[in-house]
C-alpha cells in the first residue's frame, strides 16, 4: 500500500508542475516591456495571401484529414464546407 502512495505523490507533483510551468508561461507571454518614445505598437497587418498560398494550405489540410480519418475510422465523419 506504500508503494500506491508514492506514486500518488509522483502524479501530483507533475501535475502541479504543469500548472506552474503554465502560469509561469502566461505571464512570461502577456509582460509587456515599456515602448520608449516614438515606438509603433499597433498590430502587424500582414496582407491576405495569394491564391497559390491557399490552395497549398488546403492540400495540407486534406492530407492531414485524410489520415486523421484512416488512424481513427470510428469517429463520426466531420463535414466539409
């Protein structure tokens, strides 16, 4: 009974290792550093991209499904737009 208890404590000191390894993350990406004068902070608009772009895009995606849909066939079939 010893030994279940060990592991016991083995599992949640993992676990409140990702927790805290998690928090640590989320404030690490959300700090934010003073801007000095003169910085530019708005949003990196990248332009929308071309028609070869999006057809790769989907390609990958269909390839990605498709053995998606061959390692897992009980799964409910999802719809395509």
């Amino acid at each position: 009974m010893e030994d279940h208890q060990s592991g016991n404590g083995l599992m949640a000191g993992i676990i409140v290792g990702a927790f805290v390894g998690a928090a640590a993350a989320t404030v690490a990406l959300r700090r934010r550093f003073p801007a000095g004068p003169g910085s530019d902070e708005r949003a990196l608009e990248l332009p929308p991209p071309d028609d070869a772009t999006l057809a790769t895009a989907r390609t990958e995606a269909a390839a990605i499904v498709a053995r998606l849909r061959s390692a897992f066939p009980n799964l409910t079939q999802i719809e395509e737009e």
